[in-house]
C-alpha cells in the first residue's frame, strides 16, 4: 500500500475501459482484479500460485461479485512450463525458489504468459512476482507483440537480482517491444515519461502508444 499504489490503481482506473482484459500476474488477495472488475466491469485474468493466497484471492472475487468476470488461476508463470517451488511463509512477498534453501516451500505448477492469454486480447498487463519478472515476460513474447495491449504495470525494485536479472535487462527488454517507462498522477491524469525505472516507486508504468493511453486517461 501507499502512495505508488494509489498512483498505479489511479492508472488502472483511468485507462481501463468495460469489457477489456486485464491479465494480473501475481494477484495476491486481489486488490486490482477486483478494482479492474468491480469499478470498471472489466475482464480479469488472475494468477496467484501460493494456495493460501490463492483462496483469499477467490473469496475477494466472490465477496464483491465479479467471479463472472475473473478467471482465477492457481499456478505460476515462467518461461516454460513445468513446476517450480514457492514459499508459503512469506505472506505478500512469497516466491518462487530455485534450487535447494532454508525457506517453507511447496511445489506449484508454472505456465507461461503466451498460454493463459491465447485467444485473447489483453490491455492492461500488470506484474508483481518478487523478482520473477523477466521469466514472466520471456513466456509472454506473443503477448507482447499483441498490439492491443496498451501498458504494463511491472514490479522493478532490484528483487530479480537473486535470480540473475537485472532491472536494466527488464528495462532493456521492454523496451524492444516499444514500451517505454513512465509515472502517473492520478490526480491531475497526468502521464510523465521517466528514464529509466521509477525511483519513487517500486512499480514502474510501460506504455506503448501514448497517444491511445492520453485519449483513455
């Protein structure tokens, strides 16, 4: 929570249009699925693999009547499919785990970004997995070349360094795929281009097409 959250929510609010998909990788308990469904009567894919967290993450769906709206999944992202490890005693910053550690693990199973939005025509993108970020976006090439897909909302705080990322690869990644970093204010629906990630805020906003993002904001 915070201010960044208000800023990155104020986004959502702002660029989401009713009947547009919104894939939340990472949903946790649910705040923007149930913000993108409930306020703006938007489609949501949510992916959430810790189960705890997942159940919580149903009953928000349910609790606030959007279940017709959200497809929840209970599984992991990455760049292949198969099954990783993830923590289940970190609370909101569970998260998958390579090899061998001293953390509560349990095995889950991993698609890729490419096969739960197949079909589909996502707008909004929003990811937050503790630093699993780049094999995120590695499974989602397709995704990405998808040109209804207008922004991403995408955790960049230096947390995939354990993994081997760097934000500046994320960044570099990105931006190859025309999504170019920027900040909200809400309040003045005013968008900012930044270079680089946002220091003020462990999300950054990828936008492509700034013209299309001006006209829904």
């Amino acid at each position: 929570t915070g201010l960044h959250e208000f800023s990155d929510m104020g986004f959502l609010l702002h660029v989401l249009k009713k009947e547009d998909l919104f894939i939340d990788v990472g949903a946790n308990s649910g705040s923007y699925t149930v913000l993108a469904g409930a306020a703006i009567g938007a489609k949501t894919i949510s992916v959430e693999p810790v189960p705890a967290t997942f159940i919580r993450l149903v009953r928000n769906i349910e609790l606030t009547k959007v279940q017709e709206r959200c497809q929840a999944l209970n599984i992991g992202l990455a760049s292949t499919p198969g099954f990783l490890n993830v923590t289940v005693d970190s609370d909101t910053t569970n998260h998958l785990v390579l090899g061998a550690g001293n953390e509560k693990t349990i095995q889950v199973e991993v698609r890729t970004l490419d096969q739960i939005t197949f079909g589909t025509n996502p707008v909004l993108l929003k990811i937050d997995v503790e630093g699993w970020e780049m094999p995120v976006l590695a499974g989602g090439q397709e995704t990405l070349n998808n040109q209804s897909l207008r922004a991403i909302i995408l955790e960049l705080n230096g947390s995939g360094e354990k993994f081997g990322f760097t934000d500046s690869e994320t960044l570099k990644f990105l931006n190859s795929y025309d999504f170019f970093e920027y900040s909200y204010q809400p309040l003045k629906r005013k968008l900012l281009r930044i270079d680089g990630k946002n220091l003020k805020s462990g999300n950054t906003i990828f936008v492509r097409e700034v013209d299309e993002i001006l006209r829904r904001i």
